[in-house]
C-alpha cells in the first residue's frame, strides 16, 4: 500500500472516530444504519394520514354534542390542523427538514412508485424555481375558498390532490427519487426557509471528503449534491449520507446561523417573494380574514353598491361544494360575493405586506450602495415570517379547544412573547447580514429592511389584542 494512500485511510479511520464521539453525530449514524425501522414507520405514517384523510370524507358531520375524543371527524381536524401542521413548522425550526425525510407520508409514497416508474429525466420547466411559490399560493386560496379547516371533504379534496399528483410525478420522473418533493411541493419552499433557522444540519467537511478513498455515491433521494452541501433548504434530514466519506456529520449550530452565512449561491429570489407574498402575505390574509373588521366593511361595501344598482346575484348564488364552500350537512354558504371579498382580503394582505417588506429591503440595499443585497437581506425576515405561520395555525389549535371547554389563560402573554422573540431574531440575523458600513448607514439600513416584520407582526399584534 502506497504510504499516501496509508494515510488517507488512517485519516478517514480518525475522522470516523470522532464522528462517533458526539451525541449529535451518533444520532446521525443511527439514521443511516436504520432505514429499514426507518422506512417501516414512514409506512405507518402513510397509513394514518391515509386514514385521517379518507375515512372523516365519508361520514356525517358531527353535531355539537360530539367532541374529539368520541368522533372521527373532529379528530382528525384536530389531528391535522390542531397538531400535524403546527407540529410540523416548530418541527422546522428545531430538526430542520427531518419531518420531509423521515415521516411524511407523501414523500415515502413518491419515493416508492419512483423506484417502479418511468424513470424519465426531469425536464427544465419542472426545475422551475417558482413552484414552491405558486403552489403554496393557489393551496392556500383555495383551502380558504372552500373551508379546508372544517369540511372533510375539502381536506380530502385538496391533501388526496396534492398526493395523487406527487404520485403521479414519482410515476413519470425520476429514479427512486422525491422529484415532487424536491420542486413542487406547496410547502417545500416555506420548508426550506424555515429549515435554515434549525440549530442542527448535517455538515459537509470538503477536505475530509477529498482525501477519503472513494466508495459508492450517497443515495440523496432529494438530489442534493452532497458534497457541495452548505445549508438544510433541501436536505431532508433523513440520515442516508450521514458519515459518507468520513467527511457528513450532523451537528450543532447557532440557530440563525446559515441564515447570516448564507452564501451568493444559496440566494434565491423566489425564496423572498414567497416569504413576503406568500408567507406574510397571503397566508397571514388566510388566517385572518374571517375576524377582520376590514373584511366586514369591505363586503358590506360592496353590498351596499350592488344592491343600489340592483345586481342582486352575487349576493344569493354559490357554486359547487368544491369551489366554493356550499354545505347542505350544515346550512354554511359561501355566496359569490364572500368568494370575491376573500380573494380580495388575500390578495390585499400579499401586496400590502409584500410591498411594504420588499420595499424596505430595496431602500436598506440601496442605502448601503449595494443593490444586489435586496434579496439577501430579506432572508433576516424569516423568523418573522415564521413566527407568523405558528401563531396562525396555533389559533386554530386553540378554537378547536376552546369548542371542548379548554381555555388556557397564559395563551395571550406566550402569543406575545412569540410575536417579540420572530421581531428580535429578526431584527438580530438582519443586522449581522449587513455589511461593513459607517454605523449610521448600518442602522438606518437596518430600520428600512425592518418594515416588513414590523408590519406583519404589528398587524398579528393588532388581530389578538385589538379585535
């Protein structure tokens, strides 16, 4: 044996046993040795969501007499909506992607029927990386459009949807790889931002990587180029490439700090237009709609006007169930008139949040003479962003709860500390993204790229102590 070659093994043989020394990378290893517990509770979760799904669809809705112990529909909408989703974005911020790679159900199944499909190239116009945005738009207007929180078979319209295209997508592209998960996903791409807060991700040491002896690619079923890897937006957590090489670790971080060292090619425009339209856009205007004075007054407004030039239709017609919310079981209409003014309460929020943040983020570039920093700097957003999406999915955990006699009175000042802890990160990770500058260009900057989190929190602050 050639003594380089000696070396490179006793250093790689080093390198493995000082993977094995910490806990964190200890769990990382378990994760690659274990793909078969792995996959047999990832067949588990498909079962139950599949169950959760179907099933409620079929069955009468419940009156009030029923709660979430004794019904299965009411269970499974708390069981989703109640702890699945908000579950799964606090999931973001601590493991990172690992939900993506380890339980959810529709990535196991595109995996799956990857294997056995078509195995075709995936071609340009898939790669697109404005998916994740228009997905995550048209999901989320639609779900309010015909009540997806409430109604089972709304849900099991637009879940079995999204898993019957992810299927199909594994069917046609691909070779054992989550293609759908990778670029169409409606929440991959709120995933992958979350993601970069994480306080763990699996690093990649270039030069170990180098200097190892070369052994088989690493099966990244998301097809990220492991060896180039630098940050969690794509990685899935799932463990596979975990010691490959002696060069992949799982380990701890400054939470934040991939964020503050996001590097050029890490930037993606389409990742801030989906954080300010969609995140602190749409999604807040989702949330918030059916409690805001301004959605009454605007569709009042609009009624006003329409029956003073005796246009009356909008006001009594409706559409299918499936368009539109349209309930026989329940006697809840969604009349023409409610579907514009929700479309048009969405909307407004996306540009008026979107504006607002993606304003201060050119004026905080322009500021400081580099305008190519627009769309870095508005990754310092994202806990603001994220914190938005937890508080608006934990309201409706807590009206699920309040409908079985729970209230919990520490709600408002933990809802408040929430709202200040995605202000301060926020404030923090945007400061360390600036660059060297005189200190009043730098806080001046700063302020500018701020407006968007003052104004989304500000108007989250406004809904729970104001209305």
């Amino acid at each position: 044996m050639k003594a380089g070659h000696g070396s490179a093994l006793r250093g790689f043989a080093m390198t493995a046993i000082s993977f094995r020394s910490t806990p964190l990378a200890v769990l990382g290893h378990f994760l690659a040795r274990q793909s078969r517990m792995i996959q047999a509770v990832q067949w588990l979760m498909v079962v139950v969501y599949l169950a959760l799904v179907t099933l409620p669809a079929f069955l009468p809705v419940p009156d009030d007499s029923k709660h979430i112990w004794d019904n299965l529909v009411l269970f499974a909408q708390f069981a989703f909506w109640g702890v699945w989703w908000p579950f799964v974005m606090v999931s973001m911020l601590v493991m990172g992607r690992a939900w993506c790679g380890l339980f959810c159900p529709e990535g196991t199944m595109t995996e799956w029927i990857s294997r056995h499909g078509l195995g075709r190239a995936i071609p340009a116009w898939l790669r697109w990386k404005g998916w994740p945005f228009v997905a995550f738009v048209c999901t989320t207007v639609y779900g309010q459009m015909i009540t997806v929180y409430e109604y089972p078979k709304a849900a099991l319209l637009i879940l079995g949807a999204s898993t019957v295209m992810a299927l199909g997508i594994g069917l046609v592209y691909g070779r054992g790889k989550r293609v759908w998960c990778r670029y169409l996903c409606p929440a991959s791409g709120v995933f992958s931002l979350l993601s970069r807060l994480a306080p763990v991700h699996f690093a990649v040491d270039a030069e170990s990587w180098k200097t190892a002896p070369r052994t088989h690619a690493v099966n990244c079923a998301t097809l990220v180029d492991v060896r180039a890897m630098t940050g969690g937006g794509s990685c899935h957590m799932c463990g596979r490439c975990s010691g490959h090489r002696g060069a992949v670790e799982l380990q701890p971080r400054l939470p934040g700090a991939e964020i503050a060292a996001l590097p050029a090619r890490e930037v993606s425009p389409w990742d801030i237009i989906l954080l300010l339209f969609g995140v602190m856009g749409v999604a807040s205007g989702a949330f918030q709609w059916s409690a805001s004075p301004y959605f009454i007054a605007l569709k009042q407004g609009l009624a006003k006007i329409l029956v003073e030039h005796s246009i009356l239709f909008p006001m009594t017609e409706t559409l299918p169930w499936w368009l539109l919310t349209n309930s026989d079981e329940t006697g809840e209409v969604f009349t023409l008139l409610d579907g514009f003014c929700i479309l048009t309460y969405m909307g407004g929020a996306a540009l008026l949040f979107g504006t607002i943040g993606l304003a201060g983020l050119a004026a905080a570039a322009r500021m400081l003479g580099q305008r190519q920093l627009l769309w870095r700097l508005g990754y310092g957003l994202v806990p603001a962003g994220a914190v938005g999406l937890i508080v608006g999915l934990s309201a409706m955990t807590l009206t699920q709860l309040t409908a079985e006699g729970v209230f919990l009175a520490w709600v408002p000042d933990a809802r408040a500390g929430l709202l200040l802890l995605g202000l301060g990160w926020s404030a923090a990770l945007l400061w360390r993204s600036l660059p060297a500058a005189a200190l009043w260009r730098r806080a001046a900057a700063w302020s500018l790229g701020m407006a968007g989190a003052f104004a989304q929190l500000g108007m989250w602050g406004v809904f729970f102590f104001v209305w």
